[in-house]
C-alpha cells in the first residue's frame, strides 16, 4: 500500500512546489496587490480548485513562500561560512556578498518582507528565531580560532538587524541592489564587529572579498 502511495505523495508534493515557484516568480514581475489565486493557478497549470487543495488563499501561498525563503537564507549563510577566508573582515564582506546573490536571485522576497501583508502576519516568534539562527552562525563563525574574535550574541543580532534594514534600502528601488548602500553596510559592519586593529577599513571598499 506505501509504494503506491509514495507517487501519489511526490505528485502532490510537485504541485505544491509548483504553486509556490509559480508565486515567486509573479512577485518578481508584479505588485503584491495584483495577484490572485485565479492568475496564480493558470500560471501554474493547475484548476483554482486543485489551488485550494493545498492553500486556503493568496496569503497562505505567500506565507508558505516566506517561511522556504528563511529556510533558504539559513542554507546561503552556513554555504559562506563552510570555508572561512583569511581575514575577519574578509568573512564580513563575504557574508554581505552572500545575502546581496540571495536578494538578486529572489526579487519576490523583497517585495513580500518588507512591503507586504502576509511576512507581518507571520507569528513574531518566527522571525526571532530565523534572526537568532543566523546570528548563532555569525557569532560562531567569528569566534573560529583564525579569529578568535568574542561577539556576543547581542552584537551579531545587532548586525543581523542592520543588514536586514541596510539591505532593503539597497534594493529598494534598485533591482541589483545599490552598491554605494551594499559597501556602506560592510563598513558599518566592521566597524561595529571587529577591531580595529584586526579589520583595516577602506571605505572605498566593496566588491567580494576586499580586505
């Protein structure tokens, strides 16, 4: 009974994933407001009823696709942190780097974090947790005996929260992001998290893995 349950199980798990990409990508191309269950469902290939099988309505689906989105963020971080480069700072500016790809490569996120409804109807819990898991990581990555930097928890959350705030104005209005904002947050950021013996700051820094 369970092997002809698994396709059944994979097919279903298809068309879920495929309402939720169907999602993102209309976020990258339309405002929020714009988009409804009827347009995402005929995106998709699926009927609206099919659609509502799975998602009680257009938030659900993008609530769905934030909590991935997060998922996705803790998994980019730990992939720049699995070969630290030589210098504190150097993993500073890489981190940055990193989240910048993400924002590029996720256009949709943007828009629903930090100018949506449904991201602000997420349990506050949530988004504490998704701050802490990353900040655990930047803490312990820093305190890596090459650097042996001691950043309290307190101060990487500090920094989580300015890169999150930094980094939306940075692609606010610039799809790219705005390299004079992305450079200015590396600045911000070693200078807040490392000595300053440990960490010489170029403000004209800002490209990948300038040191």
């Amino acid at each position: 009974m369970s092997s002809r349950g698994t396709p059944r199980q994979q097919r279903s798990r298809a068309k879920r994933d495929q309402i939720l990409d169907t999602t993102a990508a209309l976020l990258a191309e339309l405002p929020y407001p714009e988009i409804g269950t009827k347009l995402i469902a005929e995106r998709a290939g699926v009927s609206v009823g099919s659609l509502y099988r799975y998602f009680a309505d257009k938030d659900e689906i993008t609530r769905a696709l934030v909590l991935h989105w997060l998922d996705r963020m803790i998994t980019v971080l730990d992939g720049a942190l699995a070969d630290p480069p030589a210098t504190p700072g150097g993993l500073v500016d890489r981190v940055v780097d990193t989240f910048a790809r993400f924002y590029r490569s996720e256009p949709g996120f943007h828009q629903v974090w930090f100018f949506s409804g449904p991201a602000g109807h997420l349990d506050r819990s949530v988004g504490d947790a998704h701050d802490t898991a990353l900040a655990t990581r930047l803490r312990a990555a820093l305190a890596d005996p090459r650097y042996a930097l001691d950043v309290s928890l307190r101060q990487a959350l500090v920094a989580v929260s300015v890169g999150d705030k930094l980094l939306s104005e940075a692609f606010r209005d610039d799809r790219d992001g705005d390299p004079e904002i992305v450079a200015e947050l590396k600045l911000v950021l070693r200078r807040y998290l490392l000595p300053a013996d440990r960490s010489t700051v170029d403000r004209s820094a800002g490209g990948p893995g300038q040191q």
